[in-house]
C-alpha cells in the first residue's frame, strides 16, 4: 500500500501530465483543475500544495491569456501572438515545473 506521500507525488505528477495534455486535447485541463480542486486538502501542508497553486494558477492564467487572444483575434490577428506567447509561457510553466516536482522540490523556496 503506497504511502500518503507516494500518493500525493503520484497524484501531483498525473495532473501535470493531464495539464501538457492539454496542449494536444485541450479537455484534459479541465480534468486537472477539477483534481486539483479535489485532492488538494490531501496535500496541505505538504510540498505538493505549492505545485497544487502553482497548477491551479497556471489553469486560472491560461484561461485569461486564451480569452484575451480571443479577443484580439480579430483585431489585426493580433491573438496568435498572444496565443504564441502563451503557449511558450504555458510549456515553460509545466516543464520546468514538473522537474522541480521530480527533485522533491516545492515551487516556492
């Protein structure tokens, strides 16, 4: 039976794969917040609750800068920068993001 911390990493490292998912199928974002909202009482006080905020403010971001470049898009296409510039923030945010989770780091030193 795996340990309250091998659950919590486990969990923690799913959902950043549901959030790069996303990337390709866009659904799977809402699967993560949703876990995230979930199972995040399971990780208070824990170093997962600051990859927990971290995802669940990336989601929140995302969909601002996906709005706003909605926005914009018919305003001399001017959105696909925004949504360019976003996906490169938003590969950034996960990647680098999950290879701290993977050195048992928290977010926020």
């Amino acid at each position: 039976m795996p340990t309250a911390e091998e659950q919590n990493k486990s969990i923690t490292l799913i959902i950043y794969g549901l959030y790069a998912a996303s990337l390709v199928v866009g659904v799977t974002s809402i699967a993560a917040i949703i876990l995230n909202y979930v199972k995040r009482g399971d990780v208070v006080g824990t170093l997962y609750e600051s990859h927990f905020r971290w995802q669940i403010r990336t989601f929140w971001s995302s969909v601002f800068w996906w709005i706003v470049g909605f926005c914009l898009l018919f305003a001399f296409f001017l959105g696909y920068l925004v949504w360019i510039a976003w996906y490169i923030w938003y590969v950034y945010r996960i990647v680098v993001r999950w290879l701290r989770l993977s050195e048992g780091k928290p977010m926020y030193a």
